[in-house]
C-alpha cells in the first residue's frame, strides 16, 4: 500500500476531497464505519465538495433514518410513503432524497430498484442514441447499503435483481456510480461490490473488517481501530489521509410538491370479494348461454 504524502493538513484534505470526486464517476465506494462517528456529516461535505468542483455530476441519496432530510447538499426532499407511491405522488429527480423510513425493507428494495431502472434504461437508450455524452454523471447514496447490496441480494429469485446486477457491474459505462454507506460488517456487502469498491474507512470495530485490512496493512488496521470521530481513510489501492472532515453543510432541502393533482380509480363499493363473485356468475352466465342452456 503506498500513502500519499502531504505537505499541510489543507494539502491532505484536498487531496483526499480531489481523489474522491475523480474516482466516483468510475468506482463504487464504500464508506464504512462504527454508528455515531460522522459518516453522514463527513459524506455531506465530501458530496458539498464534489458539487462545487464538477459542474458536470448529479445526486440521489436513497435514505430510511432522516440523516439527510433536515440537512443535504441537494435541492429536493421527497417523504416516501406507501399511499403517495402507489399514487404517483413520489416523482422521478435527481438532486434529491427520498426518505423511505415509512416503508417496509422490502417495499424499500422494490422502490430504489425502480428508481435505479428508470434512470438506467433512460440512459441506456441514449447511449443508443449517441446523446449520453450531453448527460451528466449520475451518483446515488445508498444509506444502509446492505439493504439493497446484501450478501445475497444479487442472487434473489425477483425482479429487481439483474437491474442491481447491470448497476453494479456496467453502469459505469452510463455514467451511474454510487456511495454504499454501512455500519454492517464489509462482509455483509455483496462479493460483487467488494471487488469493484474503492473504500471510505472511519472507526471499525468488526473483527472480519480489521482482519481484511490487517491482510494488506498491520499498521492501519490497528489505527482505524482507535481513529478518531469524523476522521477518515480513503483507500483505491493507494492510501489517502488519514484527515479529519468539517461539517460544512447546513442547507435543508425544499420539499417537492407534485404540482397536477393525482386522480386515483374509485374502489367498488362490493370490495374484492364482490368482483370475485361478480366474475364467477358472469362466467356462468356465459357458459350456460354457450351450451345452450
């Protein structure tokens, strides 16, 4: 492992904040770390940083705890709930979270592989079309990534699946990376994932995360054991810090209000079990008419 070496604390940061921005529009990254110790706050900024730097790179932060509802370096918040989905309330933005804190784990997997897809086949015709040039990088946060990039997550039997799959191993090449940030064990994470990161290490106190640092590097295993809160180690085969990140975001996103009314189908008044018996006499009717009787 090389450490890149610095001239000032600045320097360090600068580095640390440019080698980032360049690797995030080809690498996944990860940002791992112990509950409590400025994962969101120090991915703010970096996220802050990166904006101010590339004119040519969007966001969309996947969330379910409000780390980022009161305070994100993007424009909009969307509050995702079940009613306003199935509504077409909850609109398709970059720029943007969505808070899904109200749906279920598996209602959360559905929606961001829907979001995922909407944006990948959009980008994958115009990829077609000879226009993805014109587009900008797109990069989506992914709170509690293990949600959706789980140890088995690439293997279930649905259909969300190969859209995870095609992100993670071609969307690159539609200019779609992402940051996977976990308080879970690295090993948690999809193998797929963990051979195609780049890393962001903050304070690690599984056994299983210290023993694969430990494989490549005595000395950082043992001090990211005992580093610092909001202090951070970025690694893409290089070492870059160790640095400690200000909290520099303060902005709140402005809700986005769906502007048309949504006009939803009234519900028969027999519910669902009228409709059932409905269509068995009309079925009925029908056969006795075909059979002459």
């Amino acid at each position: 492992m090389v450490t890149v070496q610095y001239q000032s604390e600045a320097d360090a940061l600068n580095k640390f904040y440019e080698q980032i921005a360049k690797d995030s529009k080809e690498s996944l990254i990860q940002l791992l770390s112990k509950a409590g110790h400025g994962k969101t706050s120090s991915l703010r900024t970096i996220i802050h940083y990166i904006k101010q730097t590339n004119e040519n790179m969007e966001f969309v932060i996947f969330d379910v705890s409000q780390a980022w509802w009161h305070c994100a370096p993007v424009q909009y918040r969307q509050l995702v709930t079940r009613e306003k989905w199935n509504c077409g309330q909850i609109v398709n933005l970059t720029d943007c979270v969505y808070e899904m804190g109200k749906l279920t784990q598996d209602e959360r997997r559905v929606f961001v592989g829907e979001i995922v897809s909407r944006h990948y086949h959009k980008r994958y015709q115009a990829k077609l079309d000879g226009t993805l040039k014109e587009m900008p990088f797109l990069i989506f946060i992914f709170e509690e990534a293990n949600t959706y990039f789980g140890s088995r997550t690439m293997t279930k039997n649905d259909a969300f699946t190969p859209i995870f799959v095609d992100f993670v191993s071609v969307g690159r090449n539609y200019k779609m990376r992402g940051f996977l940030v976990a308080t879970a064990e690295e090993g948690e994470i999809h193998p797929l994932l963990r051979r195609r990161s780049s890393r962001i290490y903050g304070r690690l106190e599984s056994d299983g995360d210290i023993s694969r640092i430990r494989r490549k590097d005595k000395e950082l295993a043992s001090y990211l054991k005992e580093i610092p809160k909001y202090n951070f180690v970025y690694y893409n085969g290089n070492q870059f810090g160790p640095v400690k990140i200000p909290d520099v975001v303060k902005h709140e996103p402005e809700d986005y209000v769906v502007s048309t009314p949504v006009v939803t189908q009234p519900k028969s008044s027999g519910g669902w079990w009228f409709q059932f018996f409905a269509a068995i006499a009309i079925f009925l009717l029908f056969w006795s008419w075909l059979m002459g009787i």
